[in-house]
C-alpha cells in the first residue's frame, strides 16, 4: 500500500534561517507530489507540485523552493526564513486523478 | 479557473444533532468534487469524493454529500453528529482533464458540543 511521509513534525526557526522540509512517498511510482501551506484561519494554498524527477512548477511568488531529486521525493527549502513563513505545511501526492492523499504536515514557526 | 466557496468558516452544533456543511464551486469545464477532513496538528483525510455515476456519495463514518451540478453545490451532510466529528472540513475541486490540480475552499470548522 501506499504511504507518505513528512518530516519534521514541528521546527521552530529564526528569521533568517535556513529550512529544509522533506516529503517521501512509498508503494507508487512516478506520482504528482505537491507542497501546499495552511496559515492560520486560512485554507490551503499550493505552492509547488511536480509531475516528475526535477520539474517543478511554481504557484505562487514567494521565499521558497521545491525540488525533486528522486522519483519519490520532495524537498520544500528556504535560504532565508521570513516570519511570514510560519504555517502548516502539507505534502500530497496523487496518481491518476482522483484525489490527493496527505502527509502528517509540519507546523512551522519562524521567531 | 476553479474556485470553492465555504460559506460558514464555523458550525456549531450539539451532539446527535444534523448538520450541513455548505460548499459552491465554479468552473468553466466538468470537475471533481472532495471533502477532506483534518483533526488538530494532523494531514488531511480524504472523507468522500464524487467522480462520475450517483450524484449522491457517502462515506464509512455516516457522513454523505450530493452533487448538484445545476447550483454548483456540494454540501456536506450527516444526520446525527457526535462529539468525534469536531474538526475541520475542506471542500475541493478540480478540473476532470489535464493534470490535476486541487483547489481548496478555506474550511468549516464544525464544533460539535454535547
């Protein structure tokens, strides 16, 4: 069966710091994986997704980058965290088309 | 582009009571309808989804939802909460051809009280 794991549960960083969140997928191949972040009192909102081994698809202008290195594989990164970074972090892969499945996500708090 | 509305960001309702959680879309092309779930400092989880067949669908926990293309709705109903039904509900949707991208509405909070 088909897994997803999302690491680290929380982080707490300083502004300025750099982040590394990791994303991997287990029992499928080849899947779309997706980053998506969750403010506060707000929905979700993409940031990233990937339909393959280094192509990555931006959604929204902002201070992160996504990559893919692996088939099953998705790292969400920063150079330099900004407050405004804080939220929950949420890693998706799909297959053909109905419906994602989700990590744990990571609640991510800049200070 | 597609959109969801979630009208109600919080129902409050007593235990064993009905609710309906409301959602509206928009799009120019036919699409794929979800409800996800997501309890506190947790993922979300996939509670039902209408692809294609009976406009009305139903999940394991009680919970269904009807397709109605003609209002472009699909509301969220369980005839009897219980308290385990608090969290957060996100209505989705996305397009039936090209790759698949979800789009979220901002979430109900449903907060059941006994």
């Amino acid at each position: 069966s088909q897994t997803i794991h999302q690491w680290p549960a929380t982080l707490v960083q300083p502004v300025g710091s750099p982040l590394s969140l990791e994303c991997t997928v287990e029992g499928t191949s080849n899947p779309n994986l997706y980053w998506y972040r969750q403010a506060a009192g707000r929905g979700l909102q993409l940031l990233f997704y990937s339909v393959g081994i280094g192509q990555i698809s931006s959604e929204v202008p902002q201070n992160l980058s996504a990559s893919r290195p692996q088939d099953r594989q998705f790292i969400l990164s920063s150079k330099k965290l900004l407050l405004s970074d804080s939220g929950f972090y949420l890693c998706a892969w799909s297959d053909h088309g109905d419906g994602y499945t989700f990590g744990s996500g990571t609640r991510l708090t800049v200070v | 582009a597609q959109s969801v509305t979630q009208l109600d960001s919080q129902v409050p309702v007593f235990e064993e009571a009905p609710v309906e959680l409301r959602c509206n879309y928009s799009s120019s092309v036919s699409v794929y309808l979800f409800w996800y779930v997501q309890y506190p400092n947790q993922g979300l989880q996939l509670l039902l989804k209408y692809l294609s067949g009976s406009t009305l669908v139903e999940s394991i926990n009680g919970f269904e939802a009807e397709f109605n293309k003609s209002q472009t709705s699909f509301h969220l109903r369980k005839p009897s909460v219980h308290i385990s039904d608090t969290a957060e509900y996100f209505c989705a949707v996305s397009e039936l051809r090209g790759f698949q991208k979800l789009v979220f509405g901002t979430g109900t909070r449903l907060l059941v009280s006994p």
